[in-house]
C-alpha cells in the first residue's frame, strides 16, 4: 500500500494531518502530554489570549445540555507576555505546531499581540478570535459586522507573516459572506464554527444556570449546522477552511472535510476522550484504506449532491 | 503519573440507601495508581446524552488475597442524571473510568490526624484512612449526616482503628447537630497550634468552616473542594477555585490539576 | 389546593393551556385522535400549507442527527381548499383550537390563503410559515428580510381579524429585530424557533443524507439556541411569544416560559412520543403545587439573573 | 384500534448469527392487538442520543398455554445505531415499544397464498403464515438469503405445513440465485390469473421485481415496504411512497398509515 498523505498546508503552517486541537478545549496544549504526544497532532490552538491577564467570569462557568454543553469561561488567561515565557518554549521542545488564538478588546489590541506573537519563536499561526460569544469586549463586535471583520484581519495582516485564521461566529445569517470579507482582508484560511449563543436555565431555581446567564453551546448538537455554513463557506471562498462543531469521531471529521473543510478541529470531544486523538488517526487511516484514497486532500469539498444517500443499501 | 481511561466492567453494586450506592468496577488499572484524594471521571454510556464525565472519588481499592488490585469502587450518592444512571448499574455493565485524576492528600505535617466528612464527602477517607493507619499516624474521623441510616461503613474505620465521631441532624446516632459542633470541642482541647492536620471534604459551606476553624486554632487543614468539571484535566477550565496565592493575589485555579485537594487556609470563601 | 389557572390568550384565541402542536409534526391533527383527546391541547397547529396541493421533495426527508434530526418535507400538503372541505370540520368536531400554518411563494399567496382561512369556519389563529429553511421559495426571503417580514404580516393583518402569529426563523443574526418588525406590523404572537438550516452526509457514499442537501435541525439539541432566542425576544417586544425548540418534557416547558414565552410548541417530541401530552400536563400541575403557583402565565419572563444556580444545592 | 406505548422488558435475546438476532419483550398489550403486516417503533433508551424510534416488523405473538398472550418478538438484523443496540440487549434491559401501526395484509383474495421474502423480510410471515394456516389457505414461503446460514426459521414453517423455496445467493442451500427466479418458475406453472396472493416483503429491488412479475402473470401482490420513519403514526410525512391514485395521479403516501403494506401494483417504483 503507498504511504497515506494526510497533510495539509495553510500558508507556512504545514501540517502531518487536519486533527487540531480547537481553542479553549485543550488549555495550553501542555495539559494534555501526558496523554498525548502533542507533535502527533496536526496542531494545537492555544486558549484565546488577550494582552493582560484575565480572571474570566465566576463559576458556574459551563452547563451540560442535550448532546451539547454551554460554556462561559470567559476568557481566563495569562495574557500573551506570560504566554511566551511560560508555555511557549516548552511547546517548541515537544514539536508541537502552536496556532495562538487571540483576542482583544479593541483593534489596537488585536494588532498589537499579533505583533507581539509575530515576534516570538515558535508560534506557527494566529488564530483570530473575533467571534467568542461570551464577553462583550470580546470581539464579537467585530466578528458581527462585516467591515469589522474585514477591518481587524487587514490590519493583523499588515503586521504579520504568520499565516492569519480568522475564526468565524455562527451567530449570524450568513457565515459565508464573513468568509469572504476574511478572504478579500487577506486571511490566509478561515476557522469557523465558534460556539452558538444559547442560554439553560434551572427551573426548580429559575435561575441561568452559568453565571454569565449566556454561554456558548458546543459538540455534537451543533455539528449538523457546523458542517452546513462550512459547504455554504466552501462555495463562497477558495482559502482553506479549518472546520469543527461537535467531532466526536472520524466519520465526523470525514463529514467536515467532504463538505469543504481542508483541516478540522476538536474541542468538546477532547473532554469526553482525551485519548480521541490516536482513535481518530486510526479511522481516518482505515477509512483512506478501505476507499483507496492516498491523498486526504482530495476528500475537500467532494460531496457528491446530484441524489442523496441510499438510506437502505 | 499520566492518566488512564478503562471501559470498566460492573461487578457489583451495592445500594445502601435510597439514594446512595457502591459501585464497584473492574478497573485496576486505575487503582493501581490511585493516592488518597484523587478522583476518577465516569461516563455511563458512550452516547451523547449525556455527553460529559462526572467526577468521583475514588472510594475503595480493591486487592485480592495477594494483594494485587483488582477493582475501585465508588460511593455514589444521586444528585442528577448520571449519579443516577450509576445508581441503576447493574453487575456487567459498561461504565467508561478516566484516572485517576487530581492531587491527593498530603501527608500529615503533624503527629495526627483529623478527617471531616459531611455526607457523600465520606468517599475519598477510605483510602486515606488506610494510608494513615499504614504510616501509624493516630486518626480520628469526624463524620457527619443527616439521619443514622446515612453514617455508612463505619465498621470499616472501626476495624482500622480510626477513632470515630459521629454528628447527624436529627440526632439519631452520634451528636446532634453539624460535624463542625464536635469538631471545635476537640479543636478546643488542644494543647497548641500544628498538633493536628485536617482533612475535610463534604459540601462548600461546611469546608469553610473547617478551614475558617483550622485556621482559628493553628492547625492546617486540606480541604477537597466539589466542582462541576468537564474534563477533569485542565482542559476546559470549568472548574475554578479561587485561591490567594503568596503574591497577595487572588486567582482562579482549575481544580482538577490545582486541585481538588486545596491548602484549606489559601482558599477564598464565597 | 385553589384550581390551578394554565389559560393563554392570543388576541381572540383563548387556550386552556400553553400547550400547541408544532405544524408539520402533528399532521393535520387528526392522524392523532387516538392516541389523545384534542380538545385537551392548548392548540393544534396544521401543516404549512400553500393554496395549492404539493408533493413535496423526494426521500430521504429526514436523517437523525445527535439529540435531534434534519428534516426536508418540502411542504407536502393538500392545499387551503382540500383542508378547509376535508379537516377543518373533523377538527371542529373534536373541538380543537385550530391554528393554520399558512405559507407562500408571493407576498399575494400568503395574502390569499389568509383571506379564504379567514373565511372558513373553525380556524382560531393563522400562524404566518415566514421561516422554512427547506424550500426556496417557501417565504423565508420574507423570514430573512427586516421589511418583508413587516409587508407580509401588515398585508395579512389587512385582511382577517384572526389572531395572527408570524413564525420567526432562528436563522438569523438578530431574532429579536424580526419580532420588533412582526410586532410593528400588527402581529398579535410571534412564534420561534422554525428550524435551523443544517446538513449531514453519509461519508461512505459521500453523498448528502437528505434529497434536499440541507435541512432543518429541530430536537433537543437546539433547545438552548432557542431558549436564547426566546428571552432576546422577550426583551424586546410586549406582544405574547409563543417559544418551541427541542422540549422534551414538562421542565422544558418551563424553561421557555421563564424565558419569556407565553405559551410553546411541541414538534420533534411527539415523534418519540406521541403520548407526551398528558405528561407535560401532569407535570406543569406538580410544578404549580409544589411551587405554590396558582396562575403559570406568571412564571413567563421570570428569570432572576442576579445570580445563577446553585450547582450543588 | 389505537396503538399503546409500553416500557416492555426484554424477555430473551436470542442472536442467530453476528447480524441477525430474535429479541422477545414483554409487551403483551401489544401482542394482543396486533395483526400480520403490522409494525412497531421501538427504542431502546429513554435519553435523547439516538432520539428516534425505529420500525420493526412483529415477528412473532408468543402465548401461553392457555393461549394468553404475554410477548412479541422481533427480527432484527444489524443495519446502524438503534439495530445495532437491538442486537446488544440482555434481559431484564428495557424497550420502549410503541404498536401496533400501520395496515396489516389483507386476507388472500385467491385460493392460495404465496409468501415472497428476501432476507430480514422474513420478519411479516411467521405471523402472517400462522393466519393464512388457520384460514386453511395452501401457503408457500419463498424466502431467499445470502447463505445457508441465514436462512432462519425454517423449522417453524414447515410445522405449521407451509412449503418452502429456498434460496440461496452462494447455492448453500436451495436453488442458487434471487428469490424471484423460483418465484417466476411457479408464476409460469400457474393456470391463469388471480390463483394465487402473493405477499413479499424484503429490500425494494426485491418488490420492484416481485410486483412487476405478479402483474405479469396476473396474480395480485401485496408489498411490505421500507422507509425511513420518524414518528410511525401519520405525523411528519417522511415515510413516503409515491403511490398511483384512481385518478391516474401519482402522490406520496406515507407508509406508516397508508402502508407499509401497499398494493403492488400501484406502488411507483423508482
Ligand atoms: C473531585 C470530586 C469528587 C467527587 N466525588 C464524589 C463521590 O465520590 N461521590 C459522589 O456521589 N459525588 C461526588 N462528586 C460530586 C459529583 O461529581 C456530582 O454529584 C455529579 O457530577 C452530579 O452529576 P449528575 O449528572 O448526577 O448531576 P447533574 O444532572 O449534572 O446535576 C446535579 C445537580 O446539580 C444541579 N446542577 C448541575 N449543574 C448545574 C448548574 N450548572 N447550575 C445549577 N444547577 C446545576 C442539578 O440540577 C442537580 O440537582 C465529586 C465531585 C468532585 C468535583
Ligand atoms: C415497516 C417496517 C418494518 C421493518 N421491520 C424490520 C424488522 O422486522 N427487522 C429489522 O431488522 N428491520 C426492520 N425494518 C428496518 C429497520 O427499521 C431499519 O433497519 C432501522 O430503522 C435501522 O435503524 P438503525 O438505527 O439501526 O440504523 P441507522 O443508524 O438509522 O442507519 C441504517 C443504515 O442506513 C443508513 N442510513 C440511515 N439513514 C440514512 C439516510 N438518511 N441517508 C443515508 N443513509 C442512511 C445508515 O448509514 C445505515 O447503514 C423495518 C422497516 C420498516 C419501515
Ligand atoms: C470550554 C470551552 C472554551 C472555549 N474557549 C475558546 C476560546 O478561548 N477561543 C475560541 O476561539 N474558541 C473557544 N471555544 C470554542 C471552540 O474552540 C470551538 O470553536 C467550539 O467548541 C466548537 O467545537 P466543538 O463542538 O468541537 O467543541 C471554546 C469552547 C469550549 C467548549
Ligand atoms: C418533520 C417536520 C416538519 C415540519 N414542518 C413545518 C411546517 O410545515 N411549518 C412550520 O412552520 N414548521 C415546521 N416544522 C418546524 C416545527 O414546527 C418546529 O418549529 C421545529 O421543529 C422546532 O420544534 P421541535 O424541536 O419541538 O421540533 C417542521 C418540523 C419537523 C421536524
Ligand atoms: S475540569 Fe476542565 S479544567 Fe478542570
Ligand atoms: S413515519 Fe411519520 S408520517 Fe410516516
């Protein structure tokens, strides 16, 4: 059998395989090399990052709903200083490919700790999170309006070389026209699903049951609407698209890369199997053997919608 | 030591009450590691409803007669969906174990050793009572309920040498009243300060008054603080404590790795 | 015990209780008459019908997804006329409050099916179908338009005196700008949540699992999104909403009402239990006496944000 | 008569081979109002992963000697998630059993009945072969599967004195090839039409093939068919068949109240 390629390239950023780790799912990455060679990952999203520190809000910060959880961490972190000192060597020393995944308050903001992760060693792409629904001065404002969002990955663009992520809200009406505004900013590829805001309240209380009162709902549950704004994204630009929303296994991940997504990403699963990640590199393997497929890539956008699946075969 | 996850096989379970059980699965691998104070993540089904790990402590490790381990077992007590998913377990289910989990216990800073338990908070003090009684520290367990019916496996410290304390609600058995009410007489009774380590565990409000009472008479206290975790790794950041570190600040550690044994003097009271 | 007071009211349309049958997952009603008394329901919502008869899409319709399914019917129905000869005087017999899911492909369709259901005998309200994600000419251009939205229920409004209920699609950045819009048109309720645009492909034979390509999300698994939507809603308009989106039990049902909605639909439920009526009823009365509730409608917007809670009580 | 939703306990589980299996649940309500040709919705967990039910046809009404009914069996056969868990159960698991739906056959308009099942779709005849026994109508199953090993049953039937044609895909057993290969065989022996009703049940080529010859020679058909079904009960109008009207009219049928038994020959096949 020819060797299998799995690998996918966003600008510089050359990946083994399409498994990430998503944002605020895997800590720093450094959490999980115990149970995970972190270089065997295609990459590692670090936890959103804003300049300073942050506390994030009070407890209770996530909910469990039906095949979902809210969560309204709130963006506790370390800032981007203590990033650099404390974590990012020690991801460089166990070869992980670090995508950093920022925040910021203002444009300014946004601008200024891409031009300080631009300078540092050892991180290989920024993730631009302008789409967590849980703080108001998290850049949803940006992430909710096009020429915000046209306007913060311009300016990220002007002051970096690292490949530049935009990573999309679904909380809008149309995902794609967001892509595109990322694609003319001069994205190098899109991130998109972040969480969907929704809200559980405990009625023997009536009180929310996160502190926050809103949170954003992650894992299966969203996957069917994930997997539909990527194939909407996928017609609208030609950047690769890191997909995710509720992979729980490889059929899922299949299902992100038929629809258009050239990479994926895991976050909630990770919670329920931190060991998924050696599951889902053996079904891909097992899936590209039993089809003879040599190139992942070529699964990218292959859906097939001139009739539907034969329910019954 | 890097955690394990077992699909673990029931092989009994005991109900104690209407709302508590002994669970015991076969997941050695996971009680081969286990120290006193750490928990393990359990899942019931490999569905997505419900979808996340709840944590337990690991309540007993269970050897044969060469002393090898074969099973953990779980004090359960009903509280929502899957406590009572486990209550239902029968023997040859599946039931998906991650651990073990979390900093343990330390040992004890000074000659004894005082353990409070409110409740379901029993479960991580079979264990360390044995590690105690191992390391010939005098143990005393202060335990607290709310009816006799719920002061279980009390044989169980008796027969290894754990003096016991006992308080219920109702007064049905032991003293009337909180665990706290006995525990301050004997706080009381002491000689000077660093005579004795607590180790609490039992709902919030009575381990801050543990600690606020530890504090009060000089002793230092560990306290295992509950909270809603949905990894159980540092993964998700769910399940903050906060806690004053040395530089004056205070900030929210994760429990699950910061935790859930905390220094009961550094945690910050809500 | 005082008798317990479950009643709703929607302009002319009094229920004995909050709860409706959502359209599209009951039939016409009466497909239902043996398994309960339909008199008993608040109010039975018809399928979405058009003036005409239709086929709707080819199978597969429908593809269960984690916590929910997909469904793309495409509006198979018998038309206004078929309806109004054929159910509505059975409906009358059983005496239940019949609300009619109307629908369109011109602003002139929806105007039309309004004024003949206006004139027919039996009908209790017209629920205004702006929102389905599943065809393309079925209204959701007006759904996902701030001013056709405001043209179709004024233009509505112009011709019937029945309580008229916009159907709001959760497809959207901003529900509640939509039922600002239906309120200043003249609705008398807003209903939401319709389904979620999603998809799901079958990754062995790479094709879409619906003919349609994509779908409509509905169950549990969109609860919290809608649940978030609703309480958006109340914030922002007076008139009653009428809340649905994966309730599953009687706590659901509370959950939507402490949201802020007056009364709530029952879809995909019904399906995995078509029996669940005496259920929710059953257990809304053991919430009132436990609670001391004697009037429900007075838990509708009651959610206490000052904290969240208790995790651990 | 109006269906009734149980929570049944499965009595047995029999698996006759790593896809197939016989699961018995105590479900005599409804046992007792079922006809042959009818189905039910099952589910096998009351959590909302997997959410929907799933149709099955009832295998068999199982009695007691006095002649009461006290369960249903179903054949099941591994096809995905829900079938998959069938298949898994162990007694004393629960089944939530909602039944009986949709049209049963109707009784032969002919002299003789002809049973026409490829695989699982055996399921409809051990009930339907019971009545046509005790309406003293000659029956023959036709019944085709992959191999030997998957023909099930047999034994069954032929007490009750119906003949059998096998086939077989590999020539195990019986004559090599498609079930409809016999099936024409015999429809050429026969005198004219209308001798015999012929009732076929297996995947949709299989009833394409069957309808067409028994139009072909004249002999009416009755077809069981498969669909995807959300709700078993008229509902959500996903189980459609396009089915031929009187007026000349094709429309979508749904097949759980309009069906899943149809006439073959007016069902449009695709
Ligand atoms: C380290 C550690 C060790 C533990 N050890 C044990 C042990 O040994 N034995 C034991 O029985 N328990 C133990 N627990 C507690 C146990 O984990 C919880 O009882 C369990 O997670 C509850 O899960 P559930 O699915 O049954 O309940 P859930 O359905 O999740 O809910 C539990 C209760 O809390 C309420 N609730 C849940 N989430 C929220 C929220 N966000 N807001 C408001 N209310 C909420 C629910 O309404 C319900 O009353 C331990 C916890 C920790 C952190
Ligand atoms: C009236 C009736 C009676 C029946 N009687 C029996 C019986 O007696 N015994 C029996 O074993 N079966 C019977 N069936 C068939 C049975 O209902 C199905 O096999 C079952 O629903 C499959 O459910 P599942 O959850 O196991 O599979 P699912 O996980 O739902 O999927 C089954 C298979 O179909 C594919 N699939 C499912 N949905 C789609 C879709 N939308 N698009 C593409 N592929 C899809 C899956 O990939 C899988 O291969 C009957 C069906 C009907 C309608
Ligand atoms: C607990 C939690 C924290 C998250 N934190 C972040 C974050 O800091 N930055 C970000 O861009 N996305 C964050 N996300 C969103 C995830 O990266 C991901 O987009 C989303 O959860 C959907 O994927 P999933 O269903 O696989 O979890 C977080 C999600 C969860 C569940
Ligand atoms: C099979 C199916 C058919 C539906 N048809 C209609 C329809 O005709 N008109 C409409 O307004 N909504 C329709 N809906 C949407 C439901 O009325 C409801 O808004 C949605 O399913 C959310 O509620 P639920 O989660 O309780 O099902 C349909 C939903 C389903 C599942
Ligand atoms: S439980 Fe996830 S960080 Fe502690
Ligand atoms: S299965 Fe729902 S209409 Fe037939």
């Amino acid at each position: 059998m020819t060797a299998l390629d799995m690998s996918v390239r966003i600008g510089s950023l050359v990946m083994p395989n399409p498994l990430m780790a998503a944002s605020g799912c895997f800590g720093y990455g450094l959490e999980y090399e115990d149970v995970v060679d972190l270089s065997t990952l295609g990459g590692v999203v670090s936890k959103g990052l804003f300049l300073a520190e942050r506390q994030g809000h009070k407890p209770e910060r996530i909910a469990e709903t039906p095949s979902g959880m809210l969560n309204a961490i709130g963006l506790q972190g370390i800032g981007v200083h203590r990033f650099i000192s404390e974590k990012l060597p020690l991801l460089r020393e166990r070869k992980a490919r670090t995508i950093v995944n920022i925040c910021g308050t203002t444009l300014d903001e946004y601008v200024e700790v891409a031009r300080i992760l631009s300078d540092a060693e050892g991180v290989d792409a920024l993730e631009i999170n302008i789409s967590c629904p849980n703080i108001k001065e998290g850049g949803i404002q940006f992430g909710c309006s096009l020429d915000g969002t046209f306007s913060v990955v311009s300016a990220i663009r002007k002051v970096t070389t690292l490949p530049v992520i935009p990573k999309l809200t679904p909380n809008v009406t149309s995902p794609a026209s967001f892509a595109r505004a990322a694609e003319d900013a001069g994205a190098d590829a899109i991130s998109l699903v972040n969480t969907f805001l929704a809200m559980a309240i405990d009625v023997e209380q009536r009180k929310p049951k996160l502190s926050n009162v809103v949170g954003g709902l992650s894992g299966p549950a969203i996957r069917p609407i994930a997997v539909r704004m990527v194939w909407e994204c996928r017609q609208e630009v030609k950047i690769p698209i890191v997909g995710m929303g509720g992979i729980m296994d490889h059929r899922d991940v299949l299902e992100f890369m038929i629809a258009g997504a050239n990479a994926v990403q895991v976050g909630t699963a990770n919670f329920v199997d931190p060991f998924i990640w050696a599951k889902l590199l053996d079904g891909l393997t097992d899936y590209m053997q039993r089809h003879q497929i040599t190139r992942l890539a070529d699964l990218v956008g292959a859906l097939d919608t001139t009739s539907p699946a034969k329910a019954h075969a | 030591m890097p955690p394990v996850d077992v699909r673990a096989t029931v092989i009994s379970n005991v109900r104690l009450s209407r709302d508590y059980n002994v669970l015991t699965i076969a997941a050695p691998e996971v009680g081969a590691l286990t120290e006193p104070g750490q928990f393990v993540m359990l899942k019931t089904t490999d569905a997505s409803d419900p979808m996340l790990r709840r944590p337990f402590s690991v309540f007993e490790v269970l050897r044969d007669d060469l002393g090898t381990v074969r099973a953990i077992s779980i004090l359960n007590k009903r509280a929502g969906r899957t406590t009572g998913l486990i209550y239902g377990l029968e023997a040859g289910d599946p039931v998906w174990c991650l651990g073990p989990l979390g900093l343990p216990f330390n040992p004890p800073s000074s000659g004894a050793a005082w353990m409070v338990a409110g409740g379901v908070g029993l479960a991580p003090f079979a264990t360390l009572a044995e590690a105690l009684v191992a390391l010939q520290v005098p143990t005393t367990l202060f335990y607290g309920a709310r009816t006799a019916d719920e002061l279980y496996y009390l044989e169980f410290f008796d027969r290894l040498g754990v003096t016991l304390v006992l308080t219920t609600e109702d007064g049905g058995a032991g003293v009337q009243g909180r665990v706290t009410g006995p525990l301050e007489e004997s706080l009381k009774g002491l000689g000077g300060p660093n005579l004795v380590t607590i180790y609490a565990c039992g709902p919030e409000p009575m381990l801050a008054a543990v600690a606020r009472l530890a504090e009060r008479y000089g002793q230092p206290s560990e306290v295992s603080m509950e909270r809603t975790m949905g990894c159980g790794l540092g993964g998700c950041y769910s399940c903050v404590v906060p806690v004053k570190h040395a530089d004056g600040e205070t900030r929210y550690v994760r429990s699950c790795i910061g935790g859930p044994v905390f220094d009961g003097a550094t945690v910050v009271w809500e």
